[in-house]
C-alpha cells in the first residue's frame, strides 16, 4: 500500500526474473547442505561411483577396452555425465515448485522462476562435478585428450536440455495424475541405465538393436558428444536433429499444459486425504 508507483518496463521485468531465478538457482543447489561447496562434491562422488562401479564391472567380465579407439575411462565418463545432467533434470523440473505450493502464493514467484532455477541447479552442478573428474583425471594420467570439445559440451547440454523438456511435461501433468507420473517418471529414469546407451557405441550394434534405442533422445545425445570427444568415431544411425527438434515440442506442450493446469489449480490438491 505504501510501495512508490515505478513504472515497469519489460527491460526491468526481464532483469527482475532473471535475479530472483539466480537467487533460486543457489537456493536449490544449497537445499541438501548449507555448504555450496560440499553440494558439488557429494555430485562428484556420487559420478564417481557410479563410475567405478561399472568399471569393475566390466573388469570382472574382462572387457576393459572401449568399443571405439580411446581411452576407456573417457568413453565412460562421456556416457555418464549426459546420464546424470539428464536424468537429474528431469527429477530436478519435476520435483519444482508447482501452482499450488505455497512459494507461488508469494509475488512475484512464478512456475517460470522455480523451473529455470531447479533446471539450472542441475546444469550447474553436474558441469562442476563434470569439470573436476576430467581435471583430476588428467592431471593423474594426462589422457583426457578431446577431439572437439566445444561439441561435446554442446552435447552435455542437450542431454540436459532434453532432460528439462521431458520433466516439464511430466511436472505439467502431475497435479492431475500424481500417482501414474510418479510411476512413469520412475519407469523413465530406470529404463535409461540401459536405454540411454551409455556402454556401447551406437554404431557397434545391429540393425534390429538400434531400433530399440533410437526413440531416446539420451541415446542419440551420448552417441554424438563420443562424435565429438573421439577423433576416429562417426555414427550413421544418431543425429542431433531429433533430440533437438522433439526437446522443443515437449517443452511448448510442457508450458500449454502448465498455463492450463495453473488456471485450473485448487489448493486442496496439496492437501493429503486422511
């Protein structure tokens, strides 16, 4: 009521939205621990582990070369790191803030403000926890040699983008069927351990195989940025084109759908039945 009268220009509009989602971006990365630091290297460890673990693996199954000419712990990493941008941002964007959490009752909090700052909480961390494995690495060994990085890192970020797109979406129908989406998004992420590709490279497998594989977005994501990281690896059978082009339309029926959902919300779907 005794606020002075300012007049609002989009210019202040866009920079105003664009603080509040930094502000939420470092609200959602410190919301597991006070420490933005000791946030970044729990993600490390939890890659890292990951890691070993499916290196032992394939140790114990004495296949410990990678199916393209590279180096083996490259090949890996390169698989892992688009699976955890992904598969977090799609956890990340469905897990934010919906039309009826009590964070939009507060102005000028909006769904467009808790997305981008869940999103880019996960691009964040897991570029940073990225970043340190492959530094430390080479500077053990010195073999994180890549054939056109500026790619690779383009790729990263379409395996998150598409993470985000899928999320939205699924963030999008969850006021209205929490159960099913809860069971689908699980079904999702579990499948892409191996739907995703992430141990083998595209071009090794048979015709009939890569049917199987090429409706994931993830799997087309990884075989690209091993295009990018590995000087002597083409792929025919993934492209970027598809990716792209079906993370946007998932992303406008995302946003559709949530404008719907947000003018239809009811406090009471926050409310638990007893």
């Amino acid at each position: 009521m005794f606020a002075p009268n300012r007049a609002r220009t989009r210019l202040n509009g866009f920079f105003e939205i664009t603080g509040l989602i930094f502000e939420g971006t470092a609200r959602e990365i410190r919301k597991n621990s006070r420490n933005p630091i000791l946030a970044i290297l729990s993600e490390v460890m939890r890659v890292l582990v990951f890691v070993a673990v499916f290196y032992v693996m394939f140790a114990v199954l004495g296949n410990r070369t990678a199916p393209l000419r590279g180096d083996f712990v490259i090949f890996l990493v390169s698989g892992i790191f688009l699976f955890f941008a992904h598969t977090r941002a799609v956890s990340a964007v469905l897990g934010a803030e919906g039309p009826t959490s009590a964070m939009m009752q507060h102005a000028p909090m909006n769904s467009i403000i808790s997305i981008g700052s869940s999103a880019l909480s996960v691009l964040y961390s897991q570029a940073m926890a990225a970043g340190i494995i492959l530094l430390g690495y080479h500077v053990f060994t010195g073999n994180v040699v890549i054939d056109k990085p500026v790619g690779a890192v383009l790729m990263f970020v379409l395996a998150w983008f598409s993470g985000v797109a899928i999320g939205m979406m699924l963030m999008a129908a969850k006021p209205w069927f929490p159960a099913l989406i809860s069971i689908i998004s699980k079904l999702y992420r579990r499948s892409n351990m191996i739907a995703s590709g992430k141990m083998f490279a595209a071009n090794t497998l048979p015709g009939w195989m890569v049917n199987v594989f090429d409706w994931n977005p993830l799997f087309h994501a990884i075989d690209q940025a091993r295009v990018y990281t590995f000087l002597n690896y083409s792929s025919d059978v993934t492209n970027i084109v598809y990716p792209l082009v079906l993370s946007v339309v998932c992303i406008m029926i995302g946003f559709m759908m949530e404008f719907f959902t947000r003018q239809h919300a009811s406090a009471s779907w926050g409310v638990s039945k007893i």
